[in-house]
C-alpha cells in the first residue's frame, strides 16, 4: 500500500472524526429533558458526587461500579423515596460508610439526583426489541 | 552489549510490573469487598476501586511504552532525539502517579471513572505525554523508511491518547457539565477511543514481537496488515457507543455505533479462517515463553471479540449494560489480551537485556498456566453473574438488592478466582522484576556476570527445545 494512500486514508478518516465528534458534542447531545431541574443546587450536587467517588459503587445510565444500585431514578424508584434517600446518605448503610455530609451537602446531591432522574430511564424496563437488533425506548420505567 | 540508553525502558518495564503486582493486589481486595464489606474496612471500597484501576492503567501505559523506548535503538536503529525528554517523562510519570496514590489513600478525589483524582493532576500527564509524543515523532521521522504497520498503531496510540485524555476533561466546561446527557456521551466516547489508543500501543506491541520471533516481514507490511489497522481505526474512533446506547441521545448516534461495531465481524472471520494456519505458527513457536503469551492472548483475543460482537448489539445490550458482563469484558480484555502481550513483550526485552534463569523460567511457566485457568474461571462467573443480574432486573423487574442476593455465590466465586489470578501474575511478575533489577544493575555495572547468566540460559532453553 502506498505511503500517500495510508495518509490519505488516515487524515480523511481523522477529519471526518473531527467533524463528528463536534456533531455529536453539539447537536447530537442538545436534547436534555431534565434542563428545567438543572439549578445551582444541582451542579454543586454533581461535583460531590465526584468528590466522594460515589461512581465508584453507584451507576448513572449503567455506569460507574456495581456494588451500590444505579442511581438514575432512585428518586422515583418505588424503593428509593427521597426521606430514605436523605437518611441513607446521612448516615450510610452497611456497605456505604458515612461520609458525614452537613445537611447543605446532603440537599445539593438530591438536587443532583432529582435533575439526573428526569433526564431519562436506567434500567431500561420500557422497550420494544426490532427484527435488525435495535431497541426502542419508552418514555420511563 | 547494550547502550547505557536503554535503561529507561527497562526502568519503565520494572514500574509497570511493580504497579501491576499493586494493581491486582488491590483488585483482590475490592472483589473479596465486594462480598465481604467489612474486608480491611480502614481503606474502603471507594478508594481500592480508583487504586486497582490506576495502578491496572499503568501497568498498561508504563509498561507499553517501556518497550517502544527500548525497541526503537535496539531494533529498528531509530536513536531518540532527547534523553532529557526520556528521563523528564520517567521522572514525571513516577511523580505524578506516586502524588495520585496518595491522593486515594486520603480519600481526596474530585475526577471521574478512570482519572478520579484531582482534576489538577492531569496537567503533568499531558505535559508528560507530550514529551513522550515529540520525542517519538522527532525520532521517527528523522529516518528514512517505510513504517511498518506498528510504528503506525505507536503513533496512532500517543496522538490519540492525547487527544482523547483532553476530550475527558471537556465536563470542566459548563457547555459539557451542564448537561448531563452531553456530559455523560462525551465522557464514554472519549474513553471508548482512549482505551482503543491504548489498545493500539499494545497491539503494535504484539505484531512487532510477532514479527521479531517468528522473522516475518509481511507480519507488518503490506496490504492485509494495514488494512486490518484502519479497520481497528476506525473502530477506534467511531465504535464507542455501545456503553451509552440506552443514554437518550440522539438515535443515529447509536445507529451508527451499531453499524461500525459490526465490521469487527471481519477480524472475526480472518481469525477463524486463519484458525489451522495460526494453530501450526503456535506449535512451532510454543517453546518461546514469549510467544507462549502471544498465544495465549490471540485465544483471549477471539472470547473477547465474540463477547464485544455479541455486547454491541442493544438488544443484548439491553440486557447486559451495567452488569458484570461488562466487567468480564473489560477484565478479559485487559488481562487475557493486553497483559499477555504485554508479559510477551517484559519476557522479550529482559531476555535481551539480561538472561531469565532456568528455575525463574519455571515459575512463569506455572504462572502462566495458573494466571490462564483462573482468568477463565473469573470471566465464567461474571459472565454468569451478569447473565443473571440483567435477567433478573430487565425482564422480572426485581429490586436491586434481592437480584445481588441471589448472584452473591457466583460473586464469591469470582473474589475466589480473583486470588487465583493475584497469585498467577505474581509467579511471573516477580522473577520478571528480579531480572529487571539484575538487568539495570548487571548490565551497567558487571558486565561480565551477564555472559555467565545467559550462557546457562541459553544451554537450557536448548534442552527444552530438544524436549519439545
């Protein structure tokens, strides 16, 4: 294979990731059903939960550790109301230690948690399985 | 005799050992935590978790690049324009990364999955990489010939590290943190290329070791090689989406995921239909403890392509995102492929710039095979956890923490191989690093002891040939 076919085919394919890459970071990604919930409580909830490393046992869309639950609608989930929610993070559990959050703490990670919850569904429990190996998505569990 | 200059890569080789001997340490740990949370409850899971990743990934990096800086002068005649800049990255990377451990045995995060400490910590990665990147390419290009195809997949790997390492540190812009469904698809598209530049630094690695054993130019050049380059490119770059088909992002964007992920099925075939002709290229090289990895990770290589072909799809997907099928295929891509052609390439280097002892050759022998049969056990039960875990909570619709009760056996069974996996790498870690050691320290300043070393060596790698 020539020198100038190799390049040719490693720039073209690296300028159409470029381009890609500024597609999805822009409109691929513009929708965000939670937008109205994101406050100041909110994004100060999202930088303690990198603070505490709680990814690193808890999931957001499936993602993040495996020993806690996934975290994207705890706040609606039928097991995860937001008093057991504040009393969990007061004062942990058996496998999550206490962290000692001060009440304002506590109130920005719910905030977090409740824009997270209506920005979509995770688990997925709401689908519909097409003939080609594509899934449909319902509106929420 | 070696050049003086060939230190660094053997000093990179030993700390890439050394943070893997750590790694799985604390891999160990946090499986046996997972089932057992009062496990050393004086550091929690929250801080094993980063440290089992970060020493994991610098194990990878290190150890990587370790080789490159030891191939290029020894075997492709390419002398490295900067020694300074070699020894600035080394001396880098060890503080940096030392400063990171710290900051988990404290407790003081602030980062994400992968680089959860500081976010301030990334400036000397990026300035550490950079010198490594200038250095590869000034050096590169300084000599006139064809690349063979590994020298393009090292290139690929530096530049595309870099770019994707920034790409992870796009949430520090409110335009990405502000909206979680951008913040979180830019976060896994830019690891799903990170892990592909790492892949191709190791990958390279593997075909520039295939081509030194088995003395086969067309390994690397040619149509075929390049073309399965641009193939693994291109997934590189566009086939990252299937950690967030089910995060609501614009539809296409999975479509096109699906799509691209589905040309591995090429890799796949050339594999099987390569399968005889491989099968006689293993035979003949077994008895090489280099090539011995090599094979074993071109086994891992084919579970874990059927794994990857089979997660792509969402209607799989669907039912295995978020469960431990994700971890077997990410544990079986790291140990079973990228750690066994990095062990290829430690044993490849040290048995050039040392000797590796008869009694030592046996300990890597056993622990290779226990390292081999306990990773096959620890993929078998995530596989089975995960199996479980998305049965039980996408079509019974069951609580989180009834579905870990009833997938805790396996899960025990999992830590249970976890240590068999501990003691496996260190039966080749360790005599690998006495050699590391023996290698710095003999080489450099008793030249003469290595003569007897290899001599002894080298009568019985004969007998083992003959017995073979």
């Amino acid at each position: 294979m020539p020198i100038t076919v190799k390049r040719s085919v490693f720039f073209s394919l690296f300028l159409t990731f470029l381009v890609y890459t500024w597609v999805v970071s822009t409109a691929g990604t513009e929708v965000d059903e939670g937008k109205s919930f994101y406050n100041v409580e909110a994004a100060a909830g999202k930088l303690l939960f990198q603070k505490y490393n709680c990814g690193s046992c808890h999931q957001l869309y499936g993602l993040g550790g495996y020993m806690g639950p996934d975290l994207t609608n705890a706040l609606s989930d039928k097991s995860g109301k937001e008093a057991y929610i504040r009393a969990i993070l007061k004062t942990g559990t058996a496998k999550m230690p206490d962290f000692k959050l001060t009440d304002k703490e506590i109130n920005e990670l719910v905030a977090f948690l409740n824009y997270i919850d209506k920005t979509g569904a995770s688990p997925v429990l709401d689908y519909s399985i097409n003939y080609d190996g594509t899934v449909d998505v319902g509106k929420k569990k | 005799m070696l050049e003086r200059k060939s230190k660094t890569g053997i000093i990179f080789m030993t700390l890439a050992m050394i943070s893997l001997l750590g790694g799985a340490l604390f891999g160990c740990i946090g499986a046996i935590q997972f089932v057992y949370p009062d496990f050393l409850s004086s550091v929690a899971f929250f801080k094993i978790r980063p440290l089992h990743v970060s020493l994991v990934v610098s194990w990878i990096f290190f150890s990587a690049v370790g080789g490159i800086y030891y191939y290029f002068p020894r075997y492709l005649d390419i002398s490295w324009r900067s020694e300074i800049s070699k020894k600035l990255h080394l001396i880098l990377y060890v503080l940096t990364g030392v400063a990171i451990l710290i900051c988990f045995f404290l407790g003081k995060f602030g980062g994400r999955e992968y680089w959860e400490f500081p976010p301030w910590l990334a400036i000397p990665i990026v300035v550490s990489w950079l010198l490594f990147g200038i250095n590869y390419f000034r050096s590169a290009f300084s000599k006139t010939f064809t690349w063979p195809v590994y020298m393009w997949m090292w290139a690929t790997g530096i530049g595309f590290f870099l770019f994707t390492f920034l790409e992870s540190y796009l949430w520090m812009l409110p335009f990405v943190r502000d909206n979680h469904v951008r913040d979180i698809t830019m976060q896994w598209k830019s690891y799903g290329a990170l892990t592909g530049s790492w892949n191709m630094l190791v990958y390279g690695t593997g075909i520039f070791l295939m081509e030194r054993i088995q003395k086969d130019g067309s390994i690397a050049h040619g149509r075929l090689p390049f073309m399965m380059y641009f193939l693994g490119f291109i997934n590189l770059l566009f086939g990252w989406a299937h950690h967030t088909y089910f995060v609501p992002m614009a539809p296409w964007i999975r479509y096109l995921a699906y799509g691209i992920s589905m040309t591995e099925l090429l890799i796949f075939a050339r594999i099987i239909m390569n399968w005889k002709e491989s099968l006689n290229v293993f035979q003949r090289g077994y008895h090489d403890l280099s090539f011995r990895f090599i094979i074993a990770s071109e086994i891992w290589i084919f579970i874990n392509l059927a794994l990857a072909l089979l997660i792509s799809v969402p209607a799989i997907n669907l039912f295995t995102h978020g469960t431990h099928i994700t971890v077997a295929h990410a544990m079986g891509s790291t140990i079973g492929i990228n750690t066994m052609i990095l062990f290829a390439s430690c044993v490849f280097l040290l048995k050039d710039a040392s000797s590796i002892t008869p009694a030592q050759s046996k300990w890597i022998r056993s622990g290779f095979w226990i390292l081999n049969y306990s990773l096959l056990a620890f993929f078998t039960f995530l596989i089975i956890a995960g199996s479980v875990k998305g049965y039980r909570i996408v079509v019974l619709k069951e609580d989180f923490m009834v579905t870990m009760n009833v997938i805790t056996p396996y899960l025990k069974l999992f830590a249970f191989s976890g240590i068999g996996l501990l003691i496996g790498l260190s039966m080749i870690v360790i005599p690998l690093i006495r050699v590391a050691i023996n290698a710095v320290v003999i080489q450099f300043r008793k030249p003469e002891i290595l003569v007897a070393v290899r001599a002894s060596a080298e009568v019985y790698a004969e007998e083992e040939l003959n017995v073979n």
